[in-house]
C-alpha cells in the first residue's frame, strides 16, 4: 500500500486511526459505499505488485523507490496543506515512531519488494504480501503483549499453509536459488509492512491518515536520496521509458494515495468482518493482473496457495 502500501501498509495502518468508542451507526447505502471503497482500496495496494515487477526490470531499485515517494508527495501536498496545523501537534515522541514506520513501512518494505520481485514472480509475490494480516497478529502478540485466540491461531496457520504451498510448489519451485531467495525478500517486506501499524499503533496516532502519510512519505525520501543519487551515477534518467514512468506514477501518485484515503475513509464505517473479508482482493487482484498484464502462467499452487491466505484473512479476523 504500498502510502502504502498506502503500499498496501499503511493501508492496514490506516485503522489505528479509528478512535476507541464504538463506530457511528451507518445505514445500508453508507455501509455499501464504504465497503466498495475498501474493496477498491486493497485492488490498487494488489496492483502494486505488477508496477513493482514492471518497475524492477528497468529502472535502479533505490532510483525507482525514490521516485514513486517523489510523485506520491506530490499527490498529497495539496490534501496536506489544509491540515498544515496538525503538524504542530507532532513532539519527539511521535517524529520518533514517525521515523520508524517510515524505515520499515515505507522504504525498507519498498526496497525488500522490489529487489524480491527481481528474483521471484509477482503471482507468488502477489500471495505473500497479502499475509501481513497474519504477520500483523503474531507480532502484535511478541510486541504489544496480545494475546491471540483460537480464531487469530487458525487464520495464521491458514495463511503459513499457503505460503509455503506457494514457495515449495510454485512454478519457480524447480530454480530454488532463484525462486526462495525473492520469495523470502518479499516475506521481509511484510514483515516491514507490519511493523508500520505496530509503531503506527505506539505513537498514539497524535494526527490524521493524511498527515501521517505525508510525514512518512517525506521521511522516507529522505532517507533514500543518498543512495538514489548513488543510482543515478550509473543511469540516466532518460533511459526510462513510458512504461515506467507511468509505473512510478501509478505506484506513488494512484495506489499510494488514493488506496490509503479510500481505506482511511471506508474502513472506519463497515464492521471489521466485511474489512476482512474485503482485504482479500489484494491477492486475487495481484493473480489476475499478474497474468492479464504480465502474462505470467497461474497454475494449480498459486490458486490453491490464495485461497489459504484468503481463508486466513476472513477466519483470523477480529
């Protein structure tokens, strides 16, 4: 959510911006719209895997990270100059937790996806990535002291099934050197992604989605300019073609975003049933693009290997 993830991340993330008391009543047309929002907000953190993929085989993974955050912080300035005063509300204390979900959730998960998607498929990729809802429980477990119940142990036990029915048994299963490694660099940016609503969730969510993000984004940027600029020594910009370029604009200015503000606005109104169950069409967005756009094959494991995961993110879910 991709922010991410807004990458799809900080898309999950976006509920720690849910206040404690219970949500407003909404009537069915309400909860409808919400629920489509959401539903389209996990569609575009799916896609994010097919940018990435396209995205990796052109351009420098640091210059290309980069320059999705650049467009992404472009896209959002406008949004964010109307909370400019919620910025003064930030201490040491949140820039702190700030700064860590910017590291982990943002570049290291962005830099960790691409790098892995190099060396692996984006269908697998596509599976992995959507089981950060159980990477999210058994963290929140090891982390913040939650303790898991019968239905949280079932959902991750679903989710690990298919994952490693995807990395053992997927069409890369026969080049392991080239398959498990990127499937394993993929599984650390979930990690990542996690460990963004476990800091977002320790800061106390002092503001809203939309500076938040901002931060985050700019965090981030800033964080990789030194070694995106080491990229640019040996590429030119001008070696980047249309495809990528409207790769990076999609990934930062669309699915950034726009997937995080659907989420922030949608995720807030519907039960957190429906929010599970809607979460699904990351991976089965990711499947179907993977092979429309890429033209990768979808056999019997990638299949099987979904429905685990979906499975998971509906039995799991709280």
């Amino acid at each position: 959510m991709g922010a991410e993830s807004m990458s799809v991340e900080p898309l999950r993330g976006a509920e720690a911006d849910a206040p404690a008391a219970p949500r407003p009543r909404a009537d069915g047309g309400r909860q409808q719209r919400a629920f489509v929002e959401v539903l389209l907000a996990m569609a575009l953190a799916g896609s994010t895997v097919v940018a990435g993929k396209l995205l990796s085989a052109r351009v420098p993974v640091f210059l290309s990270v980069e320059l999705t955050l650049l467009a992404a912080l472009a896209a959002i300035l406008p949004a964010q100059l109307a909370r400019r005063r919620e910025l003064l509300r930030l201490g040491p204390r949140e820039l702190g937790y700030m700064a860590l979900q910017a590291f982990f959730g943002i570049a290291l998960f962005r830099v960790l996806t691409l790098y892995g998607l190099r060396l692996t498929s984006a269908l697998s990729a596509g599976v992995i990535t959507s089981a950060a809802p159980a990477v999210m429980a058994v963290l929140a477990a090891v982390l913040l002291g939650e303790r898991p119940g019968g239905r949280a142990v079932a959902g991750v036990a679903l989710t690990v099934g298919g994952l490693v029915l995807v990395s053992a048994w997927g069409p890369g299963a026969p080049a392991v050197p080239a398959s498990l490694p990127g499937n394993l660099l993929v599984l650390g940016a979930t990690v990542c992604e996690a460990l963004l609503t476990i800091f977002r969730k320790r800061s106390g969510g002092a503001v809203g989605s939309v500076t938040n993000t901002t931060v985050l984004v700019g965090m981030s940027a800033a964080m990789l300019l030194p070694l995106a600029a080491a990229d640019l020594r040996h590429y030119c910009l001008a070696r980047i073609d249309l495809v990528a370029w409207a790769a990076i604009v999609y990934y930062g200015a669309v699915a950034t975003v726009l997937a995080y503000i659907l989420w922030g606005r949608g995720a807030l109104r519907i039960p957190a049933s429906r929010t599970g169950v809607a979460t699904a069409a990351l991976p089965v967005t990711a499947l179907v693009l993977s092979v429309l756009v890429l033209g990768e094959p979808l056999q019997v494991p990638h299949v099987t290997g979904c429905a685990a995961v979906v499975a998971g993110m509906i039995v799991g879910r709280k």
